[in-house]
C-alpha cells in the first residue's frame, strides 16, 4: 500500500465524511443505524466503526466492504495515482 495515500481519501470513495477537528466522521457502510458512527483519523491511519466494532486500516476498510486483500490493495494504489 502506498504510505502517501490518506485513509480519508479511501474511505471517501465510499462514505460522505465531515471534518470534525483533526478526525473526519460519516455514517456506517455497515450499518442501518442513523447517526456519524465511523470516525477516520488520517494521523493515526486508522477507521473505527462504533455501530460495528470494524476497526482497522485503510485495507481492513475495503476488506470489509468485501474486497479481498489484493483487490483492496490495488484500489488503494489507483486512488494514490489519481
């Protein structure tokens, strides 16, 4: 994975995020409940969904989503080169 790639632009493809501060927040792709429940920190690279509990990088995001780790990883790849 390309270091220089932020995870808020990754999550971004997927989710309508709002800066809150340093962080970005939206709501869950994994979740029907209401509310900004996923919470993306470029700083610590790191997403945490609090309806889920799915926490991780920006490949453990895509994963998530159903990607396989090379897809994931190829995706993130082409949102660096863009």
């Amino acid at each position: 994975m390309s270091s220089n790639v932020l995870i808020s632009k990754v999550v971004a493809q997927h989710v309508h995020l709002r800066r809150q501060g340093r962080e970005w927040r939206g709501r869950s792709p994994f979740s029907e409940l209401n509310g900004e429940n996923l919470f993306v920190s470029d700083e610590k690279n790191f997403f945490h969904d609090f309806a889920t509990g799915k926490s991780g990088d920006a490949v453990a995001f895509l994963r998530a989503l159903g990607l396989d780790e090379g897809e994931a990883r190829n995706r993130i790849a082409t949102i660096g080169a863009a």
